[in-house]
C-alpha cells in the first residue's frame, strides 16, 4: 500500500507539462528517462531562466530525490514477494526474484544519479556523459522489472483468478518491453504503464491470496 501512495505522490510532485516532449510520448517523467540527445533536453526544459524552465528543473529534481525513497519501497517489495513465493513453494527458482530486484534497485539509483546529473548540468550543456549513461541504466532498471515479474509468473499465475489475469500483463509488458527497445515513443509510454499495472495487480493479488500452496 504504501508503494501505491508513494506513486501517487510521485505523480503530483512531477511536471504534468514540459516545453517540448519528444515524439510519441506524453508523460514528461517518462520522456526525461528515455531521452537520448542534448537537444532533446534543451527542448524538453525550454528556455533557460524562464518561468516554466525554473519550474520543470525544480519538479524533476524534487521527484527524482525523492525516487530514492520510492525505489528503496518498491524494491523491498519485490524482495519480500520473491521471499514469500520461495517461502510458500520450496522452489529455490524464485530466489531469483531476489537477485533480479537488487539489480532493479541498482539501475534505478544510477538512473536517479544520471537525471540529478543533466539538470546540475543544464546551464553548461556538458551532460553528453551523463546521456549515454542514462540509456544503460534506464534500461537496466525497466528490463530488470520485467525479468523479475517473468521469475515470479509462475507462482503469480497460480494464486487467483487476479494473479492469472496479471501473468497475461506480464507478458504483455515483455512484447511491449521490446517494441519500446525498437522503437521508443507510445510503445514505451505503454510499457511503462503496463509494469505499472503489474505492480498493481501483484498488490492487489497479495491482499486476497488465500495461502494455498501452488498446484
């Protein structure tokens, strides 16, 4: 539950609106995550000592210090959701919830460093470093989400009738996961939404879950 707070929280304190977003996508947190080039982000935060560009930089760098919190939530529960499958089936398989969630958290906080990096360096421009590093680890946290919520599918699917319909998310989130890779804009827009609805569900799923072993 509090990971849902903490995600609504982080809905409001980032900026609905931005100067220019790039093509296919309409989430400004989002956009600034898959961004790729410096001119890109001279048009994502607008002309430098304006209103609206003072604005953007103090929402993002709000809400990415605050991701720190948000990811230390979400990751512990996947950890502690791993734990329990292992716990409730025997099989060691889902150990690797563990491993692939600490991965999660790691990509995530590199992802943060790499974000705070740019808007430190906006009035410089010299954050062409800090771009080629933040593809890596955005793509390392988002792919390592979806691996883990393929470890977990098996269990998931098998917990109730919300757990089977979050295993067809999951898979959903796959295809969507590499369209995104190929083609970024609305597919990683959807994407994002689609790991969004995983968490979701799984919450949901946790707090109906009858405790029966899987079949």
């Amino acid at each position: 539950m509090t990971v849902l707070l903490m995600s609504v929280l982080l809905m409001v304190v980032f900026p609905s609106q931005v100067s220019q977003i790039p093509d296919g996508f309409f989430t400004p947190i989002i956009a600034f995550e898959f961004i790729e080039t410096s001119e890109e982000v001279h048009a994502f935060f607008g002309t430098a000592g304006s209103q609206d560009y003072e604005e953007t930089l103090r929402k993002m760098n709000i809400g990415n210090q605050l991701d720190f919190i948000y990811l230390a939530l979400y990751g512990i529960f996947l950890i502690a959701f791993s734990f329990q499958m292992y716990t409730l089936s025997g099989n060691r398989w889902y150990l690797l919830g563990i491993v692939t969630s600490l991965v999660v958290m790691a990509g995530d906080i590199l992802e943060n460093v790499q974000l705070l990096g740019i808007t430190s360096r906006l009035s410089t421009g010299d954050f062409d470093q800090q771009l080629a590093l933040l593809q890596i680890f955005t793509w390392l946290k988002w792919g390592g989400l979806v691996v883990t919520f393929l470890i977990l599918a098996p269990f998931v699917r098998t917990m109730n009738r919300i757990g089977k319909a979050t295993s067809v998310v999951i898979l959903l989130s796959l295809v969507l996961g590499i369209t995104a890779l190929m083609n970024r804009g609305v597919a990683t827009e959807l994407f994002s939404v689609s790991v969004a609805a995983v968490f979701l569900l799984m919450i949901i799923s946790c707090f109906i879950y009858t405790g029966k072993k899987p079949v």
